[in-house]
C-alpha cells in the first residue's frame, strides 16, 4: 500500500482569564514521532515567565507547566507532515496477552472515564465473538449507528457509561465508548489527542488507539477524521491524561480556535 | 532519626479453579527496591508451563503473565528485610507542582476508583487550607474517624465517592479516599499492594504513597500497618493497577492465605 | 380459565438487637386484597409497647410504625387463600396511556432503583417493537437468560443499570430490571413485596406488576415463585417504597426467617 | 402575623415540534388549594382534540394527557390569589415520624434524583444534631452559601449527589439537595413545581416542601422565589414526577416562555 505524505498547517489560539494565580499543565504540541514530521512550530506563550516542559503521558510528546497569575494567553502554529499507514482494520489479529508489551497492559484495564469491568458483560455480548480487528470494527459500526454528535450533550464527568446509555456526546465521548468496549473484549486501546482537518466544529479532537498485529492503530470512531491526515498530541488512558488544558486552580474561558488545514 | 531494619517472613497461597483456560495477570512477588532488600524468594506456580515476567506499572516491581487451563495453584515465600526511613508527615512540604517528576503527574490526575474531579470541592473545603503534610494527616484522621473497617461492605466497582458516602469498606477503600482527598488538594498520590503484618483479617494489604518533600512517603490510611514493616509488592493509580491477580476469562476462588510475619 | 384456590401458611420471625432506640417502619403484613383471602392472622412484636398502623404505599397493605428501644422481635403468622387468575401474558395489549388510572401514572416514571430514563433506549432496543404482554415476556426473557441468581451480588445502593451491567443479584435486583425495561418502553410496572413458596433461600420475595389491558399483572422476573401461590404485601415504586423494615436509626440482625408453605 | 393577599398575573407559552406522533402529559395550570385561589384562567392547546384530564401525583394539580401529532402549541393564563401564611422555620418542631400521616410516608424515602440513602451520613453529620426548621434552616443556608445558580451546568440526569459535588446548577438542583439534605435527617420533603415572580431567568420554578410542626412549608432552596408570593403547580418526590412536559416520544423545543407578575 503505497503511504502519501499529507501536510498540515495548524494554528491554535487560547485566551483564558484567571481569578488567582494557578498552575496549568498544557499539552497543546503536536508529538515527535516516526509517522509525522514537524516541519516548523512556534509557541507563544503570551510573556509569561516561564514553561518547564516534562515528558507526557505514555512518553509520547510533551507537556508545559505554565503560571499564570491572571490571564493565559496561548498562540501555537506548526506545520506537518503526515505518513502514516493506515492498515484496514478487519483482517489484523490481536495478539495473545502475554506478547503485549509490557507499557500497553494500563491500556486493557478500566480508567475514569472507561470503566471496563462494568462494561464487560456488554462488550463480550455484542463483540466477544469476533476476531481481533473485526471486532474493533464492529464496535466502531455500533457506535455510529447509535450515537448522534451532539456538542454540549455531555460534560466532564461523562463517562462511557453514560454514554452507552444516553447516545449521545462528543468526540471525547466516542473515543470513551470505544475504548470501553475494545478493552471490555481483552484488546488495548488509549485515547489520542490531535489535530485533524474535517472536525466540525473545529477543536481539538479525540480519537482511539487499537493494539492489533503488533503495533498502535490509529482509528476515530467519529468517522470525521482521516488517521492519515492526523496530527497525533498525546495519548492517554482517557481523556484525564490528554486533556489540552489541566488547570489547578480556576480559569475562565475567553476565546479559543484550533484551525487545521490540509496544504 | 535511627533506620531500623525489620525482617519479614511471607508465604502465600492461591488456588482457584478455572473453567475454560485464561490469560492471568499475577502480581504478588516483593518488589526490588532499596529500601527492602530480598533475602531469599520462591515462587511455585504448580507446574504451569510458562510465565511471563514483565514490568509492573511504574517499574515498580513485575508481573507475571500466566496461563492456566484448569487450574491455578501458586505458593510463594519471600523473606524481606525493610529499611525505610519514616519520617513524621506533619512536618514535609508540599513540592511546586512545576517541579514534579514528569512521572508523579498521572497521580495527581482521576482514575478509575478516584474520581478527583467529583471530589475536589469537598477536598479543597476539608483539607486545602493546610498544607502539605499537615493536610494529608488531617485526611488521614478524617478517614479514621469517619470509616469502620467492614469486609464485604463494598464491592468491585467500589469508588471513592462510595466510600466518601457509604463510611464502610476495606484496605482497598480506604486507600482509595485517600488518595482521592489528597490529589484533590494538588498531591500526588498512588496506591500501593503490599504485605505487611498486623493486618486482620491476614490479607493483600492495600497502603498509600503520597508525594511529599522530594519523594514517596507510604502512609495507612487504616492504620493498621506500619509503614516501616511494610513489604511493597506494587504500585498503581488505584486498585486497577494492583490487583494480586488479573484474570481475562473467569475463575473460582477455592482458597487463598497470605502470612505475614515478623522474624 | 378455572381459577383454584391456593391455601399458605406463612411464619415470619424478625430478631433485631438497636444500640439506641429507634423508629421502625414495618411492612411484613399480607394485603387484604380480593384475590387473596387472610383466613386467620397474628402479630406479636414481643411486648413492644404500641404500634401504630398506617396505609402503605398506593394503598395496598398497612405500615406498623415500632418504636423499640433495644430489641425489636417478631411474630407474624397466616394462613392465606390465593384466588388469583393469571393469564398468559403474551397476548396482553398495553393500554394508551392517555386512558391509565391516575394513580398508575407514577409507575411510568424514573424511581430511585429504577432509573428509566438512563435505560430507555436500550429498552426501546431491544423490547419496543414487541407489542405489551409480548414485550414483558420477551424482557422477562433477557433477563432469564442474561442474569445469575447470586446472594450477596447486590447491596442496598445497587440500581437497575448496575444489574443491567453486572448480569447477577437476587430477587430484588430481577424485579427493578424488568420493571425499569417495561416502564421504559411506556408500560406501567411496579415491585410487589410477597410470600411464595419455592423462593430459595426462604426469604421475603420481591415480584412485579406490569399494567396490560386494564389491569395489574403479577410476573416474576427470577421465575422461582408461581404468581397464583404468592401473597402479596405491598406495592411501590421500587425497593425504597416496600422494605420490610425501614429503620430510622440504627439496627444489627440477630435473626430472621421466613417459611412460606402450601397447605 | 398579618397574611396579606398577593394578586400574580401568569403567562406560559410553549411551541414543540414533533417527528412523529406523541403522548404527552402535561402539567403547568396553578394547583386548586385553600392558599391560592384561581381568579381567571385559560388554556389554549391550540386545536390539539383532546385532552384527558388526571389527578396529579399527591393530588395537587390536575395533569393533562395531550396526543399531538406534529406540533404542540400551549398558551396558559392565569390570576392568582395567593394567602399563605409563611412562618419563620427556624422555630417549627419536626413531626415524631409516627405521627406523619401515610401519605407523607413516601416523602421520607429515597427517590430518583434524591438518593437519601447515599447522602444520609453526610446530612446526619452537618445537620442532625439541630431540630426540626433550625436544621432546615442550615440545611438551606449550606446551600446558598457551597452552591452557584449556573444555567446549563446541569443535565437530566443530575441527581442531588452530583450537585453535592459539583456545588452548580438550577432551582430543580438545588431542590433536590435540599429535599435529600432533609430527608436524611428524618424530615419528609417533597419538590415543587411553581410560578414565582423574580425568577431570572423566567421560567418554571423548583421549591420545595418541609413538613414541620404539623403541616407542609414551603420554602425555596435558591432564594429567588418568595414562597408568599409564589403559585404551586404540582407536588412530587422529586423532578421526576413534577415536569411540565413529560414526552412518551420526542419533541424539539421551538419556544418557550414563562412570565410572572406582580398585579
């Protein structure tokens, strides 16, 4: 399968008004990995003193502790370059457990917003007699015949459950759920933060990571975004671990835009 | 303060009975670790044809992958000499949350059965006005004075806010809140599986490291164990990450001890 | 249909031990109703100084408010004559709403242990093409098939949806599955707290009643009790509204047993 | 105390579009009760053929049933008289329970959005050591001063747990902890649907009713509405059984207005 490389122009702005001085960890970067090259970024962190940068969650790209004391003014461009190979997920297998790595084992266990022993019983039900990528793919038809995008149906402490239930949510929600049941059915899957063009409305998205065939697989469950076309910023056991913005303290949202274009 | 080292004798039986063949997470041996150094270990897993060591979340300590048709009988004996300084907590500092470890982060964060994010108001209302070590024992006493050790009053799915309202539980739950109240106020905590003596019914103990002055201090939140005598198996964000056993499939309990003793 | 007469003796025997003393509402009682004839009845509260006797939920049975100071022991004894007529429910025609009694409207809503409104498109899923008796029996079904009768599942907190996940529990835990799959596809259903023989172990039994063609329809979601040999005590909306005891205060079980025969 | 009449000029309107068909009970006329008289009133369902008329829950207020087949468009006036007497609470005796009548009983218990059995250490520990209106009192004055009034921070399956955390939400939120608050000390509360002058933004209003010294009180947890010049619609256990539309189907909200005036 020949892979072509796609380029991304990425340009991502916050503004945010703080009551007191907070510590804000940021994870707004796109990744330094093999699949996508970072032809050029700038960050402008608005004159603020200082960001002290440590690795992320699972290694993969970097956070920024940034303190602000009343506002946090954010600028962020980078220019990409995508080559990713995007295998059709139906014919890879899962591996037997005991090959996984030893770092994807946290991805086969419940987190905050996957609690995959309670959704276990459904998981094998509806996938549990499919094979490796069959099944992913299986969950991910289920999910987008029965979940409808509704921006605002869901909120911070939505988790998978709630979604199975309520059919509705967000990307984050999708990822969630899809995690859930890929877990619940002894496959790894995390959630990935990215930048990916044809998310509507633009934002930051969420998409799922699959263990399958030996390696990470890349898959949105929203079906809005193109694994090929994504810029990957980190990765996590749910969105606790990803979030754009983990702010302790208070913060108060002013304007923010993410713009991703295909160039 | 004088470091005295204590000796510990474990020995530990499991055996359960599987109906159809499972993948087994097992996680019961001592961990390598300067402050508990292992004088001599066995473990005997009744004949099983393979297993496969690999590292424990946090690389603290390691875990077996097991796969038992049948049946799943295992002894393990360890004797363990801890030399751990146990400093008062009352008295250490709160780190700058800027200067963590890149690998502190993630306790800082919700998961599974810690759900900071529910419990941070009534966490900040509590405790936030202290600082550091002095609120994590004012949490500690809380937790005390609050709770009754009850076996069998909770449950798999048992969460922090269960726990938080129902005032009952185990190691387990205790260990939870804990951790849930003290990342609630910007504290890295963890849980921590372990052996140590004095725990009744004798059992997998359940303690807590938060992240205080530089570095991990272990803490009970049940008070039974004292954290000098205490053999660390390993670490996690919470009882997902520790469990002795993780089975991927289904399994019966026949029997089970754990001895722990004083030499 | 020829209807015959079904002839119980019931022996219930309460022995609670209450640190201070308490209010205790009491619900243990056989309802006088016309398809169950009390043909002799007594209750000792074992000297209990007075008893005050209300009607109980939808005013099916009476409530005996106790006031005990440190034991509460009691005596209940009957013999009852069922003349209950039990069609087939499959051929049952759910009524249009806009023609229910009033009083029938609040077994359509959410309730504590029957949360409809997170269910409901499951529900509607799996049951809403069915017609009404052919829905019940089909959700009666799932239920048979999908769930484990196991003691000591379930706890006092646990709803339908934890049940709905976690595929096991005891009478109580049947009765608000199937009552909040009915009212989920817009069929009145409510929990009966009842005597039956054949409940294993011997214990207060927990039913359902499902509105088809004009009237209440007496069903067992664990499928042990025989509707034509079971005496109903009171009805509601789910557990909350028939416990036995509702202690306000504190109480500790000595000793409990129910025997329910046919003559 | 002098009760002095207060005249509210009432108007409701609502516009829904419905995809199919739908059941819909209703209940926004003003309640017949010997504190609020009915002065004038109409109501316009805009052509809809019938509408079946139905004791509501309590029997206070009347629901009625409504069968639109793709628009439903309501227009309610109403004069008011309200002569309520409202005494300060903080002197009001709480009720032995064995003296509440049978139908104040289910007031006690745990319902969908206020589950006393979770929330009931909690409300022993900071209010049970007050008597009757001073804990009630308390009870408000703790959530006037822990909670903010957010439209939107609230969802439909927001139950008085979750606003116990999230310390946010609306009038049927703050309802439902106040109503948990009080059962959980032993007090029977109920929620109540009204029309109330000073409610920003207009709109249906949640209150809620304490039985103390004999009778119902009405009081509001928010603080908006004064409970001497607000106009009762309907009685319930919680949100639940007091909307002012329940929808066996789906609608879309076109427009709704409420307004309530002083004459």
């Amino acid at each position: 399968m020949p892979v072509t490389s796609q380029r991304l122009n990425i340009v991502t702005t916050l503004d945010y008004a703080l009551p007191v001085p907070a510590q804000v960890l940021m994870q707004i970067g796109v990744a330094r990995l093999p699949d996508q090259r970072i032809l050029g970024e700038t960050l402008d962190i608005g004159g603020l003193p200082v960001a002290i940068h440590v690795a992320a969650h699972g290694g993969v790209g970097e956070r920024a502790w940034l303190t602000p004391d009343s506002a946090l003014q954010v600028r962020y461009e980078a220019q990409i370059d995508i080559t990713r190979e995007t295998l059709p997920l139906a014919n890879l297998f899962a591996d037997a457990l005991t090959v996984l790595p030893a770092d994807a084992i946290e991805y086969l266990l419940p987190s905050r917003y996957c609690p995959v022993d309670t959704l276990h019983a459904a998981s094998m039900e509806m996938f549990g007699n499919l094979a490796g990528g069959a099944a992913v793919e299986a969950a991910c038809d289920w999910i987008g015949s029965h979940l409808s995008y509704v921006p605002g149906a869901s909120h911070g402490g939505t988790t998978a459950i709630d979604t199975f239930h309520s059919r509705e949510g967000v990307c984050r929600d999708y990822a969630h759920l899809l995690v859930t049941l890929v877990r619940g059915i002894g496959i790894p899957a995390r959630v990935v933060s990215a930048y990916a063009p044809g998310v509507n409305p633009p934002d930051f998205h969420a998409l799922v990571q699959v263990w399958l065939a030996g390696g990470w697989r890349l898959v949105d469950a929203t079906g809005m975004a193109d694994p090929a076309q994504t810029a990957i910023i980190g990765i996590g056991r749910d969105a606790a671990d990803i979030s754009f913005l983990t702010i302790f303290g208070s913060a108060f949202l002013n304007e923010q835009a993410v713009s991703v274009e295909l160039a």
